[in-house]
C-alpha cells in the first residue's frame, strides 16, 4: 500500500514551518518503519525548496507536484497537527483525494505507529 501524508506547512512563523518539517518526517518515518511505503510531500518538498533556490511557498508549483503523487497513492492519510484545518493545501489535497475515491484516514501524531491500513487493502 501506499500512502501519501498530508499535513499543514505554510506558516508565518518559521519555528511553526520547521516542526511541522519535523513531526511529518517523524510520522512518515513510524510508517515507513512499519512497512509502509510513504510520499510526505512536506518532507519531500522542504529540502528541495531550500537547497534548489525554489519558493518554498509556492502553492501552485507544489501542488501541481503533489496530485501527481497523490494519484499514486493507494490512501490519503491526515497528520493531524495544528493548524490541519485551516491548510491551503491539506485542503486542496482532500478535495483531490475525494474526487480520485481515495480512501482518507484521519490521524494525530501520536497515534500514527498504531495504524493498521490492512483493513483497507479490500478497498485498493
């Protein structure tokens, strides 16, 4: 199976940017760890963005990355941080999601190492 993380990035405060960075990476690397195969588009964008002199908050550029990703994909799962609700592009990610009938699971930080998704193999 294959899943793609959504959670927020964008903030105003660049604190906020980097332990959003930190608790996706975090949460991609638990399902990894559980034999996930995982696109985190916010770990994988940042490093891009930083060291290839790219607007690292550029919502058209990034997005028009991440559908190709999310098409992929098998299931959609939510990282739940702060600020999850109000984002841009978790947003625009679950309306693709839906259109795509991708299967959408909700989850907070904490409890991402216990997520079994095999239930929802039958749906891929």
């Amino acid at each position: 199976m294959i899943i793609y993380l959504a959670s927020p990035y964008s903030h105003e405060d660049s604190d906020v940017v980097e332990e959003r960075v930190r608790k996706s990476a975090q949460a991609a690397a638990k399902l990894i760890q559980y034999g996930h195969i995982v696109f985190c588009p916010v770990t994988h964008s940042h490093l891009i963005a930083k060291h290839g002199a790219l607007g690292p908050f550029d919502h058209d550029l990034w997005m028009e990355q991440d559908k190709v990703w999310l098409e992929k994909c098998d299931l959609v799962l939510v990282l739940m941080l702060d600020g999850w609700g109000q984002s841009k592009g978790v947003k625009q990610e679950l309306a693709w999601a839906e259109q795509m009938k991708k299967p959408i699971v909700h989850c907070s930080e904490g409890s991402v190492h216990c997520d079994d998704f095999s239930d929802l193999e039958e749906v891929v």
